[in-house]
C-alpha cells in the first residue's frame, strides 16, 4: 500500500509541477545586475508570460503575452448604487442561470512597463546582461512556483 501511495505522489508532483510557471533570481557576475524572471516564455494554468529586455530602460521583466478569462470579461469594476461593505460580494455576482462560464484567452502586445514607446525585444536564457552584455547566470532552483 505505501509503494502505490509513493507513486501516486511522485506523479501527482509531475503533474503540478508540469502546468505551473517558474520564476528564477538570475545575476550577471560582472556588474552585479540582478532579476527575477521566468527565463523565456513559460504558462500557468491561466496565464503565459514572456521574458522580455527593453533596449531604453535596460532592463529585464516579465510581460503576460496571453490571459484566460470569462467570456465578456470587463476590466472595470461595478459597484451597485446601493453598495455596502457587509453584503458579501458573492451576493453582487450576476447570476447566469447556473451555467458555467467558458474561459477564453486574451492576447496582449508586449510593452515596456515604463513607456509603451520603448523599443522591445524577447529574451530567452541563456541571454546576455542588458547592461554589460555579459553573459547572465541563472540559478538551479526556482524560486517561485506560479500559477
């Protein structure tokens, strides 16, 4: 019984494993520039992002490339005239009849968060530092798991 709970535990870890991001610290040796990236393109269960380097700022980040939401999905939030903090805002949720929503996925452009004008490129590891141009090293263990 203990060697097919064994099992199961080690192909349950693969499993989760297999369908959750994974952020890195990486750092360049000579200029000591640091960053905790994915690497390159990677996804979660909801969501997939991409390394990418902007040439202006000279810098590092990870940018969602693609985002799975409910259908007909609005960014703004809808408070009722009659809002009050004690009502639970499960009670506020449009009711569809009992039928599940579809998930469908949103496409996004990749954009430097500071200026949507800079100039963008992808960055994959191994990649070199944005400012020195050396090459960055990346550390073995993840160091966040993500949905």
């Amino acid at each position: 019984m203990r060697v097919k709970r064994w099992r199961l535990e080690i192909v349950y870890r693969w499993l989760y494993f297999k369908y959750v991001g994974k952020t890195y610290h990486f750092e360049c040796p000579v200029c000591q520039y640091r960053a905790k990236l994915s690497g390159g393109a990677d996804n979660g269960l909801h969501c997939e992002v991409q390394t990418m380097i902007c040439r202006d700022c000279r810098e590092l980040f990870d940018v969602f490339t693609r985002l799975r939401r409910r259908e007909g999905f609005e960014e703004t939030i809808k408070f009722p005239a009659f809002f009050r903090p004690e009502i639970p805002p499960v009670i506020l949720r449009e009711n569809n009849g009992g039928k599940p929503c579809p998930l469908v996925w949103k496409k996004f452009t990749p954009a430097c968060p500071v200026s949507a004008k800079h100039f963008v490129e992808t960055w994959n590891d191994p990649g070199r530092c944005p400012r020195c141009g050396n090459f960055l090293e990346k550390n073995g263990l993840p160091f966040r798991l993500w949905d």
